[in-house]
C-alpha cells in the first residue's frame, strides 16, 4: 500500500511539546543564564512549562516510537509522521544537551559578562573540564571568586573533580583555604 503524505492529527500534538521544551532549554541555557546567571538553568522549565511540557514530552516520545513501529506489522506508512517522529528525536536531543556544552559553546560572552566567575565556579563543580577550559581561555581569572566568595579550585575539591581540580592548579589556581 502506497505512503500517506499528510501528517495526522497526532503529528501536530507530538512535534509541538518537544519543539517548546528545545526552545526553553535553549533560552534557559543562553539568554536567561547569561542575564540571571548560572542558577536560572532550569527556573522556567520547573516554574512555569515544566509541569505540563514533560508529561507531554513523555507521550511524544512513544508516539515517535509508534510512528516507527507499528507501520512495521501492519505495512501503512505515513512518512510525513516518520518525519514527526524524527523531529521529536531531535527536538528532545536538543534540550537534552549538557549544560556545558552551552557554556562552551558561549564561553566569549559569558567570559564577558558579570557572572564569569559564577559559571567558571559552576562548571568547575559539574566536572565540565571543557567548558572550564573555555572559560579560563577567554580570560576568566583561574582565582577569582564567585559571588559566595568559592573559587573553582575549591567547588572543583568540593564536589570531588579531581581532573578539574588538577587542571586549575595547573593554571595558578590556588585554594585559599589552605
């Protein structure tokens, strides 16, 4: 039997949940963190969109996996659905990346800005030794403090990173509480 062209219904209601959490995330990582800082990853997705975009992320998810499936058994594929389904891979993918990866990614900006110290705590911490890396290229001070007054050295020993720790005292870092 020939391939259906037009998406279902189905399509519209599983592409759209995916599509808003990658560009919260998105905005979440970027824009929103740069301005608030690294503790603004996370805020609208667990204040506002979080409650209902999950759920409906989840059933996304099952449906890109029926889309796949189950023209398998019964031979009706509708490859606009196929194409659906593979957006909501990629839309998931996308909102599924590291919050390194984005630190990285715009270690010039935020090494610009007026919380470097923040992120270079922050990822420190995580065990992010890339966008650490990034970060301290870009001319964040390997010693400056956050705005607790923590260094990277010291969230990196806290948060037991060795590899991250041995990094930044490779670059001059210094743990000024011993």
């Amino acid at each position: 039997m020939p391939a259906h062209r037009s998406p279902s219904w189905g399509f519209y209601l599983a592409v759209v949940p995916p599509a808003l959490l990658a560009i919260d995330m998105v905005y979440e990582n970027t824009a929103l963190s740069w301005s608030g800082g690294p503790q603004m990853v996370g805020f609208t997705l667990m204040h506002t969109v979080g409650i209902v975009l999950i759920p409906a992320v989840l059933a996304s998810l099952i449906w890109a996996a029926a889309t796949v499936i189950v023209p398998v058994f019964n031979k009706k594929w509708n490859l606009a659905n196929v194409g659906g389904g593979l957006l909501v891979v990629v839309f998931v993918g996308v909102a599924s990346l590291p919050y390194g990866f984005w630190v990285k990614a715009f270690a010039a900006r935020i090494a610009s800005g007026p919380h470097a110290a923040d992120f270079l705590v922050h990822m420190a911490a995580l065990g992010e030794l890339s966008a650490v890396k990034a970060l301290l290229e870009q001319g964040v001070p390997v010693n400056e403090s956050n705005h607790q007054g923590l260094r990277a050295i010291e969230a990196a020993e806290n948060a037991k990173q060795p590899e991250v720790r041995v990094y930044l005292e490779s670059r001059g870092g210094t743990d000024k509480r011993f």
